[in-house]
C-alpha cells in the first residue's frame, strides 16, 4: 500500500515540480501556477528585482501573470528572484527561482524577404510542416528548403500537422509556431462520420506549439490543450498580439456540443470561432467563442480559418464562411468583441450592435485563379502585409487554399491589393506560376499555412541552415569609374561564394543612379540585388574623377614679398586651355612654407568636375636689419573682423568692406610701419561705425541691437585711445624722417 505522503511532502512534491519556461532567456510576460498537482495552494513573492517584475492576475484561476520591464537595448540582462510559496493543510514550504530578462531587441531592422509555414495535404509527404523561403523581397517566388523534406513532425495527439501558423513576438524578437494537431489519413470514423466530419465530432482538443529565436533552433514540441471538453475540435489555431489587453490572443474553429461524450455523437453541430489569451504560449485562458453564426445548410457548416492584421487602430480578419464556401472581411478596433450567438443563422444579424462590420463578401470570386480556373471557393486564408521594397509593389498579400474539393489547383491562390480597407482584392496568380512555389519531396505545394515577413538577417539564418547552396556568405568587391558628368557602366556580374563553399557569377540588377551623385568628382554607391535564388543585395563603389588640372597655369599675384611674421597669401589665378576657372567651384587654394623667408608654394586642387593638382611659387624675402615692422596687430584685427556678414547691418559695411580689403592688401604686401597702423586704425573705425539691425543679437552689453556698434577688438584700444594713435603716428613719422636723412648721408659719403 502507498505510503500516504504528509502535508509537508504534499507541499514540497508541488513545488519540486514547478519550472519556470525558459527562465534563462524571458523576453515578455510570463505565467506562474497559483495551484498544485497535489492540491497545493502556491502564491509567489518578487524578491529580488522588483523595479523589473510584477506580480498580478494570471490569465486564468490557475496562475498568476509577472509582467517584466525587460531592459533597453544593449544593455545587460538582469535577474528577478521570486519565491514561491506552497501551503497544504497545515504544512508550508518554499522555493526560489531566478530568471533572467533579456534586453530589448536593437531597433528592428526591415523586413526584406518572407518565410512561408505549410503544409501538403495528406499522404506521405502531408500532415507535416515544411518551411519555405522567398527568393529576395519578392512573395510570389519561393526557394524550396530542406531539399523538400518537411522540418517538423508530431510526437503527440494524433500525430498529424496541419494549418501551421507562425508568428513574431510583440517585441520582435522571438518566434512562436502554432498547428492543428489532426491526421486524416487513416482516421478512423466515428458512428458513420468519417474523415473531416468524424474529426469535428472525436478530434483533438489541442494545439501544437514551438518557440524559436531564430526560425532555425527550434524549442521541443508542447501538447497544449486549449478547447473545452464540449469541443469536438480545434482546427487552425493562430494568434495576434492585443496591445489593449496586453496579452496575445489564440483563436480557432470548434464544433461545441452539449454534452462531453465523443462516442455520443452522431450529428455536427457547426464550427464556431473560439479565443483564449495567453503571455507566454504556456498558460492560456479558458476558451471563449468569438464567431457563433449557424450557418447549416451542408454538414459541419460555420465560421473557421481566421487571418488578423492590424493598420493603425483597426484590426482587420478574413475568414472562411463554410456555407458558402466563400471568404469574408471585417474590421473593429475591439480584437476580441464577439458576432453572434445562439440561434443567429446569418452574418447581418450576427454583426448587429457588434463593434465589427462587414467590409467585403465573396472575395476573389470568380476571377481566373491563373492555373487555369475560376477562383470560386477557398479557405485557410493568410493575410500579411507586402514588405517595403516587395518588387511587386502591393500594400497587403492573402493568399487562399484552393483545394481540389473547391475545383482548385489543390494549392494556395495568391491575390493582393493596394487598399485593404477597400475589401477589393485581385487574383494574381499568372503573376505566380507553379515553378514559383515550393514543393515538398513528393511534389505537394503550400496548402493551408502562413507567409510571415522577415529581415535579411534572419532571412540568411535560414538559408543557411536549409539550403546552404542558395545562402550567400561572401560577394567579392564590386566597383566601378566614370568621370564627371558620364553616367558610370556598372559591373554585369557579382561572384558570390555559398555557404556550402561553392561560387557562382551572377547577373545583378542595379538601381537607378540619380545624375547628381556623378555630377562632381569623389565616389559614391550604388545598391543592386543578385539575380539567383538568394537575391542577395550587393554593392559597387564609384569612383567618379574629372578633368585633370595637373596641367593648369597656376598665378601668384603679387609673387614676392618681404617677411614680416604674416602669412602670405597672395590671389591665384588658374587657366586652362585657355579658360579661366573659378576658385570654389573648380578649384581650392592651399598655401605652405608662406610665412618665413624663402620660396613659398600655392597648391590648386580640382574640385566638381575637375581633378588633379597643380601649384605656382612665390618668394619671401628677409627683411631689413634692424626692421622693427609690426603686423600682428592688424592681423589679429582682420582675423577677427573677416567673419562679419553684409546682411546683420543696416549702415556702415561699404566703409567697412574697403577697409577690410586694404587692410588685408597691406598685410601682404607692406614694408611701412605707418602705412600698417593707418589701415589698422581705419579698419578700427570702419569696423566702431558699422551699426546691427534691429533685433535681440543675445549679447549682453544692456542696449538694443538696433542701435548696437560691435565693441572695441581685443589686441586694439584704437577706439578709445584716438589720441595714443595720434601720437604714435607722429613718432612714427619723425623715426622714418630721421632713418631717411641718415640713410641720404651715407650715400652722399659713398
């Protein structure tokens, strides 16, 4: 006889097998249990990090929610502790977890391309998920993965896969993965209902579930179950985030019956729509219906196969009516507001006093299906926005299964449109020929599933992973040259190298060049994408030259001075077979060696549709012994003075500006001291007598900008001291008389 377990070892056995899911790596919200397998009662405690967790109402009676601040991005994981509490009867034991909540995801890149999640129908090859991806940002062209043999198989339930969905996660950086757990191949039937309807009478209760952060690493299978007892199944489960609720919501097709005994059940009822919420894919609410429209006419009629975008603050879902065999869209701003009820038989009742209304009925009847026939039933719709870029250029995609039962190719029927507000939408699939789609081993295509949008990034993860040949790891240097004013000839060919270590030479399809980036010289590039299956972008650098200078008449004006501690800086002039080009636009100046005595150079580089150098000399001479020439006061006047602009003063800059061009004439070029301190004090006074306009300039000498004169320069005290200059200016005109009487009477004595 067992040994009966005491309250302590009831409660520590309820806590031994608590486990926190991915505690390792949390990137949302996540579930804790609140009851025991024994019977415990089990609270939780944040101990440790509770600026970054929260404890509050669990999605269900039987768990609590901890809502996480993840970090921002690049920052270092943190670490929350929480202790759970067991009480059974009179015993209470603990235990501690540790989690650690990864940063957020740096700003998402792009989507560039798509992975699609299908599957094949029955058979050998069916009832299992394939993977396949787009060739480039293109959803009507698809590389084939994997060589065709499905990725995912179950291990649970019926052991068969159908109607995969897959999903991002709010923050973008997690995948989830949801699919029918049904096998119709060899299902056996139940009180003379066989194949799909024996399946809606005994079905599965559950749905599937894997999680990756990659779309190649793939978490184990979950065997969740989420439909009531009543259900006798749960076909196509997706999801969609709720950001009003904070939760993602699952939603599925179930037949409900009155009672919970399968072997009971001799007649269907009709498939109603049916949510649940769930933070983290592990804990989920218990079921609620969403669309609830008896709709029979033909066995198993109802509402199933649900599609959710949302644009803006409206969510929008295509869903299959099965009394028509015919697709429908709504809209709401309220995800799970509920249509219908008991008794309700059609749509117009169902949608009355509810916040969804009907967009469009019958969408993509009767339009040539492009293989062949008519589109004029369908289901398992997949609704996804088109990609920026996506060459086709739609705004949204819905691709539809047409199966053969519905006269169809047996595969999905793509159709697209500019505005999925409007409800109209075209059949496109001569724009998507067989050869397109990708096939599984024994030569099935893409029935129900989902084309989710993806970056390149994560787009290269899986070409690597599943075909390795097609997957780009390397493109050699691409580049080209033009000159100024030519529109350059690209390369026609990339050589890639494969991540299975092949190479190939591949055609590449370049992007317009606007002229100006070849307007002027320098380099550029321009962006372009392979034309194989991995439509990987590539790039080539331009390097754009212009006309050579090098053999430029270059002149120095004046080309000799006398040093005296000023840079000089004389003006150029540059020719060019016979045309004068302009300094600026054509050309800059660079001076060196320009201060001390010797030879001087200025250096001319070409500039817009010019290129090349091309330089000319000057001399600097030593100065007198003895000289006691002084332009550093003047220098440091202009230099301060030369920023000044004509359109911040309203009187005063003609004086100004002559002033200033003298003043940078006797710098180069004047022996005489007295000639240097009168363009010093005229450029002084020219520069007191400017006067701003009117306007608060932000200084802050008290008086108005409107009447304001720049104050005095520093290095000068001309301003205030006219008579210090006065009397300089007469000494200095007595020290050169007597240097020129002395210098007339040594020559005489010569």
């Amino acid at each position: 006889m067992p040994k009966q377990l005491s309250d302590a070892e009831q409660a520590k056995a309820d806590l031994d097998v608590v486990t926190i899911e991915d505690s390792d790596d949390i990137r949302s919200n996540f579930s804790v249990p609140t009851k025991g397998n024994n019977g415990s009662t089990i609270s939780w405690e944040v101990t440790g990090g509770k600026d970054i967790a929260t404890l509050g109402e669990g999605v269900n009676d039987k768990s609590r929610t901890v809502t996480v601040k993840r970090p921002a991005a690049g920052s270092d994981a943190v670490t929350v502790t929480l202790k759970a509490i067991a009480k059974y009867g009179t015993a209470t034991e603990t235990k501690t977890f540790t989690v650690t909540i990864q940063p957020m995801p740096a700003a998402e890149e792009k989507d560039e391309a798509y992975v699609w999640a299908f599957f094949t129908g029955e058979g050998v090859g069916g009832e299992k998920i394939s993977l396949a991806a787009s060739k480039g940002n293109d959803a009507l062209d698809w590389n084939t993965l994997n060589n065709g043999t499905p990725l995912f198989t179950s291990e649970f339930g019926e052991k068969g896969l159908r109607d995969p969905f897959i999903m991002k996660s709010k923050d973008g950086d997690k995948f989830y993965m949801l699919a029918t757990d049904l096998k119709i191949d060899g299902r056996a039937p139940l009180n003379g209902l066989n194949g799909f309807a024996g399946a809606q009478a005994n079905g599965s209760k559950y749905i599937e579930i894997w999680k990756s952060d990659d779309l190649v690493n793939w978490s184990k299978q979950s065997h969740v179950k989420v439909s009531s007892d009543y259900a006798g199944n749960t076909w196509a489960p997706e999801a969609y985030y709720d950001e009003e609720i904070g939760k993602y919501v699952v939603y599925w097709a179930s037949n409900l019956y009155d009672n919970t005994d399968e072997n009971s059940r001799k007649q269907l009822t009709y498939n109603r729509m049916v949510y649940v919420t769930t933070d983290d894919f592990v804990n989920f609410s218990d079921p609620t219906v969403w669309i609830d429209v008896d709709r029979r006419g033909g066995a198993g009629s109802g509402s199933i196969d649900v599609t959710v975008q949302k644009v803006g603050d409206t969510y929008y879902r295509i869903y299959k009516d099965e009394n028509t065999m015919s697709l429908r869209q709504e809209k709401s701003t309220d995800l799970t507001a509920a249509i219908g009820g008991a008794g309700v038989k059609n749509y117009a009742d169902a949608l009355k006093g509810s916040a969804w209304s009907e967009v469009a009925t019958n969408i993509g009847k009767g339009q040539a299906n492009g293989y062949g026939k008519t589109f004029t039933s369908g289901e398992g719709p997949s609704l996804f926005k088109a990609n920026d870029g996506d060459v086709n250029g739609y705004q949204y995609y819905l691709f539809a299964d047409q199966p053969s039962y519905h006269q169809g190719p047996n595969h999905y029927v793509p159709m697209a449109t500019e505005d999925i507000a409007s409800g109209q939408w075209t059949v496109i699939g001569n724009k998507m020929p067989e050869v397109n789609f990708p096939t599984n081993s024994d030569g099935g295509k893409p029935r129900h599933g989902t084309v989710l949008p993806v970056t390149r990034a994560q787009y290269q993860k899986v070409l690597e992973a599943y075909a390795p040949a097609v997957a780009v790891k390397s493109v050699d240097a691409l580049s080209a040259e033009t000159t100024v004013g030519v529109a350059p000839t690209l390369p026609e060919t990339a050589h890639l190298t494969h991540a299975d270590g092949s190479v190939s030479d591949v055609a590449v399809e370049w992007d317009a060049i606007d002229a100006a980036s070849y307007a002027k010289t320098g380099t550029f590039t321009v962006k372009g994408v392979a034309q194989d299956d991995s439509r990987m972008p590539v790039e080539a650098t331009v390097t754009v030259t212009g006309t050579d200078i090098s053999g430029a008449v270059v002149t120095a004006e004046p080309n000799e001075f006398t040093a005296d501690g000023a840079a000089k800086e004389p003006a150029v002039t540059v020719t060019l077979d016979g045309a004068t080009l302009k300094e600026g636009a054509d050309y800059t100046v660079a001076y060196t060696n320009n201060i001390e005595p010797g030879t001087a150079t200025v250096t001319v580089t070409g500039a817009g549709k010019y290129s090349g150098t091309a330089s000319a000399t000057f001399t600097i001479k030593a100065g007198e012994p003895g000289s006691t020439l002084d332009k550093s006061k003047l220098q440091a006047l202009v230099d301060k003075v030369k920023g000044y602009n004509k359109a911040d003063y309203q009187s005063g800059w003609d004086a100004f500006a002559a002033a200033l061009a003298d003043a940078k004439q006797v710098l180069q070029s004047s022996t005489d001291q007295q000639e240097v301190d009168k363009a010093l004090s005229r450029l002084q006074s020219a520069a007191d007598k400017l006067v701003k306009k009117s306007g608060d300039s932000g200084k802050t000498d008290g008086k108005d900008d409107g009447t304001q004169k720049p104050a005095a320069k520093p290095g000068s005290a001309l301003s205030n001291t006219g008579a210090s200059v006065f009397g300089v200016g007469i000494t200095a005109v007595i020290l050169l008389a007597a240097a020129g009487a002395a210098y007339a009477f040594r020559k005489r004595r010569a």
